[in-house]
C-alpha cells in the first residue's frame, strides 16, 4: 500500500459527460502528480501540483482541468468525454517537487488508479 | 527536449533466465534515473533509482547503472521469477517540475 488513495475505482459514463476523480496524498506529501494510462499511449504526464500551486502541465486537453486544496487532496475534472478519454488515471504523490539538477531523486508514490470508461 | 527510449517489448523468458530491458535518455544537465514496475491490477512503484553517473540502483535482484558517457540506464537481473512478470517503467527527473517516462515494458516469465 503506497499510501495514496483514489476514488472511485472505477468509473463508467457516456460521452459528452463530466466527471470528477479524487486523490488523497502519502501524508506529509505536498506534491500531487496527474496520468493518464491507455493502451495505445503508454503512461502520460498530465498535470502537477506543489502546496495548492500548479507547478507543471503535461499533455493536458483543455477539456481536462485539476485542482490541489488547501488539505492537499486533489481533484482531476474531465468534461465533454469521449470514447478516447478511456483509460486508467493514477495519481502519485512525492514529498517535494521533482529535484533540482543533481540533486536528491524524490520517489513518486503511486495510487491504484481509477478506471474510466466511456461509452 | 528530455525524453526516455525503452526496448519494445513483450519480451519472454523462462524462469531463472537473465534479463534486460535497454533504456536510454536524452536530457540537458544531470537527471536523476528511476525504474519503476506495475503488477497487474496495480499503481506504479518504484524499483530503483540512481542520482548521479556511475551510481548503481539496486533493489530485488534487480540493477542498473547510470552511464551517463552512454546516456543509458539498462534494467538487469541475473535470474528471474514467475513473479517477475510485470510491466517496467524507466523514467527520468531533469528537475523540470515533472518526471518523464519511457513507454514501458512487458516482462513475462514462464514456468
């Protein structure tokens, strides 16, 4: 068990729908990382949050938008779906944001991931 | 821009078999190197990492050794388990604010 939760576990909508997915960090992590995992597409980077703050946007659909609140659980909104938004998102949580050059490799620590599917 | 290349696979062995899955990066600076691996069903976790050139990561079996004169961080164990059989993730943090990682790769090990 990483320490990091996420709900729901699954998730089953139609096209054209909006649903929200939540994760809870490792306590004591600050920073909230966003992916998107389809068969096709490997393992993509979406967005990153540090205390609340938006630190680094990946290859995010403007359909998509996430928050990190003042607890530090964050939430990833995805509007509009469509079939190709089917996929497994996790969430991972480090202590610090990704490190400086040279510096100490911080560990991601992975949820379970939710599984979307659109229909 | 930074990017990370890992082998295609699926690749398949047979247990006790030796193994290796090639990574190689392209990065400005000096970027710390991490394997991660993910069951079925499960999140990723972390395997091993390496800070700085000529360290070695090493965890389960498993190692690699950050060549930074090949740019490469090659994932390898010298005997391998049914248990093995997972999908590994090499990933690198440039300290951009966001890590990168490769695309994955299937290891499947036969009894």
């Amino acid at each position: 068990d990483s320490g990091v939760t996420q709900t729901p576990k699954h998730l089953i909508t139609a096209t054209g729908q909006r649903v929200t997915l939540r994760c809870s960090p490792r306590s004591g992590d600050l920073s909230v990382y966003w992916y998107q995992q389809s068969l096709d597409q490997g393992l993509q980077f979406l967005i990153q949050y540090y205390n609340g703050e938006e630190r680094a946007k990946g290859n995010i659909l403007e359909r998509f938008s996430a928050q990190q609140f003042p607890d530090l659980h964050s939430e990833l909104n995805l509007s509009s779906l469509e079939l190709g938004d089917s996929a497994l998102y996790f969430c991972a949580s480090s202590t610090h944001p990704s490190a400086a050059s040279g510096g100490a490799a911080y560990e991601q620590y992975f949820g379970p991931g939710t599984r979307l599917t659109v229909t | 821009g930074n990017s990370v290349t890992q082998m295609e696979g699926p690749v398949t062995l047979s247990e006790e078999a030796f193994l290796t899955i090639n990574c190689t990066y392209t990065a400005t600076g000096y970027p710390s190197l991490f394997w991660y691996v993910q069951y079925p069903g499960e999140g990723l976790q972390l395997l091993l990492k390496a800070t700085k050139a000529d360290d070695k990561g090493s965890n389960k079996g498993f190692e690699a050794t950050y060549r930074k004169e090949t740019t490469s961080f090659h994932l390898e164990k010298g005997s391998v388990q049914v248990s093995d059989s997972a999908v590994y993730f090499c990933a690198l943090d440039s300290g951009t604010y966001k890590y990168i990682f490769g695309t994955g790769t299937r290891l499947k090990v036969l009894a």
